[in-house]
C-alpha cells in the first residue's frame, strides 16, 4: 500500500455522512484493509446493526465490546493526537459537546498522568513567575 492513506467514507450511518482517517495509519498496512469485503447488510435499523456486530464479537473471543473502539478512537484522536476537538468531533459525525460529553468519561488516569507528564517535559510550556 505505501504511503497512500486509506480514507474510510461514511455516505450512510446514524450519525451522517463524512470521512473517517486512520490513527494509526500503519495498521491500515498490517492488518491490508484495503483488500476486504464488505458484508452484504440487511438489517433495518442501526440498533440491529449493533447487536449483530456485538453478537459476532461474542462468538469470536473479543474481549470487549464493539463500541469500545469507537471510544478508544475518540480518545486517541482527540487527547493523543491532539486533534482539535471540533475535528475529532467531525470524525465521529457528532458536535463537540457531544464528543466531550460522552468520551471525557473514557479517559483513563494512566492517560492523563501520560498528557501531565508531556506537558511537564515540553521545553515550550509556560515557567513558573
């Protein structure tokens, strides 16, 4: 694949239209999702989209839940990758107060000491008076 970036584009979904990039783009690499196959989707609702998926994940060992990465993409976009809030937000096909909202609460404390502890060795940041 290179160093072309695969852009995932949402034309249809509960929360609208848009592009979704990847955080981590080597993934896109390693796991070559470029070269799968979509489901034929029948459902009728996105509720039964979602327990459909959840159900799969059950069969196959996955240790949490689908909805789990959605939040992990949140907070990686926005709190790892520093995205601003308002791009993060766009991502996902949802406001920003809504991405605050509902994804504040997933950040773990090993991830803020993480953000404290660069902040503190960031040669850039404001010194004491």
């Amino acid at each position: 694949m290179g160093s072309e970036i695969l852009v995932a584009r949402v034309t249809d979904g509960k929360t609208g239209a848009r592009e979704v990039y990847p955080f981590y783009p080597e993934w896109v690499d390693r796991w070559q999702l470029w070269n799968k196959e979509l489901p034929n989707l029948t459902a009728r609702i996105n509720q039964d989209y979602g327990e459909r998926v959840a159900r799969a994940f059950k069969r196959a060992g996955v240790p949490f839940a689908p909805y789990n990465l959605r939040h992990a993409y949140a907070i990686r976009i926005s709190v790892v990758f520093k995205l601003p809030v308002a791009v993060a937000a766009a991502f996902m096909g949802h406001s920003p107060t809504v991405h605050w909202q509902t994804y504040n609460r997933w950040i773990s404390q090993e991830l803020h000491q993480r953000v404290y502890d660069g902040v503190l060795q960031n040669l850039d940041r404001p010194l004491s008076p």
